[in-house]
C-alpha cells in the first residue's frame, strides 16, 4: 500500500442516471472540495455512447493524477479497465443500485464520507482479470444470475425490488447446465446452478459468493452452486447472506490463476454486471496486482 500523495489533476466520470439519483448537487460538492484543496478538477458525464473512446481521450490529453467513477459498478467498470496496467489509480464514489466492488473494497457508502477520498487516502494495489480478452474487476458470471441480470438490463426497471421480482420468475421455471471446468490444479465436471468467478466477495446485493476472497492474493475463485433441491434454496438464500455459503453441501470452491470453463450449453455470461456472449469456451486468467485504487487512510489498528 502506498502513502498518501496529494494529486493535482482529477478525472471525474460521472453517470447521470446511476441509481436513479440527482448528481447536480453532488457536481457542485465535487468542484467545491477541490476548488478548496487547489485541485485541477475535470468532469466527464457518460452518454451511453462511445464512453470508453471519450475517457481514453480525456486521461491521454488530460493526464491526471486520479480518475474518480462516480456512478454504481458499471461506470466503475467502465473507468477501472482503462486504468489497468497503467500507473492512473481510481477512485470510487458509489452511486449506484448495488455498489458491489465499493462495499469489498470497504469504500464509505455515505457519499459525505467517500467524496473524503479525493483529498486523503492511501493507494492500494488489487487483482484483475483477463476473461477472453475482457477485463474483470469484480464478479462475473454464468448461469442463474447471469440469466437474472440479462433480464433485468433489458427492462426498463431498476433497483432492488425489480431484480428480485426477476430472480423469482426465473427461479421457478430454471434448470442446471452443464459445465466442464479445467484449472491448473483440478477439474470440475457436471451440473451447476451457477458458476460465479470471483475476484472479491459479494454482488451488489450483499449475497456474500465468495466470503474469503482477497482482492491482491495473486488468485481467483470460481465458486459453484451444484444441483439443488427446491428445499434447500431458502437455506441456500440464508447462507449467502450470512457469509457462510461456504458451508453448504450444495456448493464447490476452485481457486486458481488461471481457468477454462466449457459452457457447451452456451449460457449467459455477464462480466461485472454487463451481459456478454463468449462462445462455449471461456478462458480466465489472473492478472496479479494490476489496478491501483484510492482507499481510505486506514485507522491506526487497521494498519
């Protein structure tokens, strides 16, 4: 973890329309704290529309000391990938429904408290991955979930309450697929529920897939849910939000650097929430310590 240094230049990447939230007011808070620590401060609003091509542009000409995503996990994800491999760390200011890679990375949800991060904070070095040439900083998926989030990005809903009436709709007709998995170290072959590859911890819901997942470990988790009865699903609902999914007998942990799922079924998959189609063979590689992000300065006892 490196110390703090001041930055002089900041690229704000804000999402208008991230979890339904007015950011006007948040704008002029922004301006207003660097205006008061002499910040060099730039702001970029997504349109939906060549996003990744206009920030590119901006960090090339703009050079900035950080690049602050100011939306939920998919403007994080936007900014987070451009950043990888360069020496640029980003900043997280959660606005979003879920706010999933924020929340492991113990990032404040308060916005008061995380807009602190631009004047004082620590740098710290995590994990990506590489899945079929795409990156990924968070959790990805096939699958149940996967299915979900398709669904649920093709509506014309947000928030909690429209992904669970989603979740349940899907629940009732869904049937397991059939995966092979090759690791380094071992193979997995048969029916699974899900098949989330995990760089961190928990969905933006809070549902805890991989409760001892480290972010900076050099490795990642592919974390299945095998065939289950429809007995065990509350059971199933119970663990995941009490950070215990690990002890069900329904469930299965391979860790590694590197992977090849074989999704013969052709599944849906999402990365980070985005629904994407790779093809029946899905390839995973770790990429060890190759995003900095701007953290909280931690507490004495923390250190």
């Amino acid at each position: 973890m490196e110390e703090y240094k001041a930055p002089e230049t900041i690229l704000f990447v804000i999402n208008p329309i991230a979890g339904d939230i007015d950011k006007t007011d948040l704008e002029e808070d922004i301006i207003a704290m660097c205006d008061e620590h002499g910040l060099n401060h730039h702001v970029y609003k997504t349109t939906g529309e060549n996003d990744s091509q206009e920030i590119k542009k901006q960090i090339t000409d703009l050079k900035p000391d950080a690049v602050f995503a100011v939306g939920g996990d998919g403007t994080v994800s936007l900014v987070a990938a451009l950043l990888i491999d360069t020496s640029t760390p980003l900043g997280i200011i959660p606005l979003g429904s879920g706010n999933g890679l924020s929340k492991d990375l113990n990032i404040p949800q308060d916005t008061e408290d995380a807009l602190e991060l631009i004047h004082q904070h620590v740098v710290r070095n995590i994990d990506t991955l590489d899945i079929n040439g795409h990156p990924s900083i968070h959790l990805s998926d096939l699958g149940f979930n996967a299915l979900v989030v398709q669904r649920f990005c093709d509506g014309e809903t947000r928030g909690p309450g429209s992904y669970a009436w989603i979740a349940l709709q899907e629940y009732l007709s869904y049937e397991p697929k059939f995966y092979t998995i090759e690791t380094e170290t071992e193979r997995f072959e048969g029916e699974a529920f899900m098949v989330t590859i995990a760089n961190a911890n928990a969905f933006g819901s809070n549902a805890a897939i991989n409760p001892t997942g480290i972010l900076n470990d050099g490795r990642f988790e592919i974390c299945l849910i095998e065939r289950f009865p429809k007995s065990a699903a509350l059971g199933i609902l119970y663990k995941l939000y009490t950070d215990s999914i690990d002890d069900s007998v329904y469930t299965r942990k391979l860790t590694c650097r590197s992977a090849t799922i074989y999704n013969t079924e052709h599944e849906v998959m999402h990365i980070d929430g985005e629904p994407v189609d790779l093809g029946e063979v899905v390839k995973v590689q770790i990429k060890p310590k190759s995003l900095k992000v701007l953290l909280p300065v931690p507490l004495p006892e923390d250190e």
